[in-house]
C-alpha cells in the first residue's frame, strides 16, 4: 500500500517570501501521479498542482512549482511570493495511474503567512 | 453550471441513529468517492466506486455503507455502528480511464453527534 508523509504540521511565510512544504511517498510503482491539494478556511478542496512520474520536469503553475525527486521519493512545493490567500491547509496526494484509482493523502501542513 | 453537490451542509445525530449525507454530481464522472477528515488530519477513504452498482471498500469502511444506483449518485450511510462519526466528510468524483483526470472536490458535510 502507497504511504504519504508531510512531516511539518505548521509553516509559516512571511508575505512576499518563499516557503517550500515538504512531502515524501512510498510506493512500488513506477507509473503514478503526485498532487498538491489547498483547502482554505472554506474547506474546499482546490488542486494547486500535478506531477506525473514519468515526466522528468517538474511541473509549475504561476507562483507554485514543485521540485520532484522520483529516486529520492520525495514531492516538495514551493510557493514564491506568498499572497495572504495562501493561507491553507496544503495536502500531498498520490494516485496510481488509473484515473479511477484512489487517492492517498498526507496528513497536511498548515500554511500562515503573516503580513 | 457542473459540479458536485453535497448536502446537507451541516448535520445532528444523536447517538443510536443512521444517517444519510447526500452526494451528487452533474459532470458526467465515472468514478466517486467519500472521504472522511479529522481535525488535524489529512483525509481518509472511506468507499469509493467506478461504476454503476459497483463500489469498493476504502480504508475506513467500518460502519459506513454506500449505494450507486445512479451514475450522478452516491449517498453514504452512517450507521450506528461507527463508534466515532464525529467528522468532516468529502465526497469527489472523476472521470475513469488511463489517462489523467483531476477528481473534483465537494463543498463537504460537517456531522455532529449529539
């Protein structure tokens, strides 16, 4: 069975900085893809960001980027120039291939960024 | 416009009682699931289902039930027989296939028991 980690329970930024939330995996498989997940005080599940294992780059989206290290099992995300909405609950996911499987999730890491 | 519906928002049981919370999705998406969240916890499975009249048991399946009757449809049950119901409870879907698809997220339901 797949195991996700998130070892920091609580980050914090101070507005405009960089901060990078850390998350390692565990799994046999070869073929799977990795997520970020933010859920603000509303606790709405948003997607910030996918990586899939096969693809060497790592993936960006605007200010969020990931750096994917497959050997290492490792999934960390950085935020650049933190904005006070950033401020969430960040969750590390894993999937196996198949878009029906499920997903695993890290037990999170809380996000402040102060002004 | 598409998305997923849960309701209620929130919702009382009192100890002894089963209760139904709601999932519904207009996205034409094969798969759903249900997730339950502690305080201070990521999410955890709890059913989930690919197809039609077909689902399968999560890591938390223990005194929930689900039925999927309809493709739009997947309503869990809470029986009295969860011991600790107390929760945040998601419930998500997505297209089924080999290729990636995102699963789509409720606005979830708060339980209480009472």
């Amino acid at each position: 069975a797949q195991t996700v980690t998130q070892s920091q329970p609580e980050m914090s930024v101070q507005e405009a900085e960089t901060v990078t939330l850390s998350c390692t995996y565990d799994t046999s498989e070869s073929d799977y893809y990795l997520f970020w997940y933010k859920q603000p005080p509303s606790r709405q599940m948003i997607l910030v960001i996918r990586q899939e294992a096969y693809k060497q780059q790592n993936a960006t989206e605007n200010r969020f980027s990931v750096n994917f290290q497959k050997a290492a099992k490792s999934f960390s995300l950085k935020i650049s120039d933190s904005q006070l909405g950033d401020a969430a609950m960040y969750f590390c996911a894993y999937r196996n291939r198949p878009s029906g499987s499920r997903l695993t999730f890290g037990e999170g890491t809380q996000l402040t960024v102060n002004p | 416009d598409g998305g997923i519906t849960q309701s209620p928002k929130y919702l009382f049981r009192k100890e002894g009682q089963n209760v139904t919370l709601s999932c519904e999705q207009n996205l034409n998406h094969d798969a759903m699931y249900w997730y339950r969240q502690d305080p201070g916890q990521g999410l955890r499975l709890i059913y989930y289902s690919q197809i039609v009249n077909d689902f399968q048991k999560g890591d938390i399946a223990e005194g929930y039930s689900v039925s999927r009757e309809k493709k739009e449809s997947f309503p869990l049950t809470v029986t009295s027989a969860q011991k600790n119901p107390t929760a945040f409870y998601l419930c998500a879907s997505t297209l089924a296939g080999r290729s990636y698809n995102e699963q789509f997220f409720g606005p979830g339901t708060r339980l209480t028991v009472l």
